[in-house]
C-alpha cells in the first residue's frame, strides 16, 4: 500500500466479526472511511480516487 508507506494511517475493521458490518459492507468491501469526516469510499477504486478522496 504505497500511501501507508507515506504515512497514511490505517485501521483494519474485520466485518466478519459483525452482522451489521457484515450486512452494511459485505458487497462493497473493501471500503475506506475517514475518521475525520466519515466519509467513504466503496469498491471499486483506483489510487487516483483514494487520493482525491484523501484531499
């Protein structure tokens, strides 16, 4: 992952621990979410987007 390599922190979320993870992602996995705004990004994404949604 070349932005964690430049820093960007990451938290690994398992939904399969979670029904409502499970039923909230299970289609669009994987998904990225800001903790600052909350907003988020579903599959599919290419680095271009991940970076423009890190703007």
């Amino acid at each position: 992952m070349p932005l964690v390599e430049h820093g960007l922190l990451v938290e690994l979320v398992d939904i399969a621990e979670s029904d409502a993870l499970f039923e909230q992602y299970g289609l669009s996995i994987p998904v990225l979410r800001r903790c600052d705004t909350g907003g988020e990004l579903g599959w599919p994404f290419d680095a271009e987007q991940v970076v423009a949604f890190l703007r």
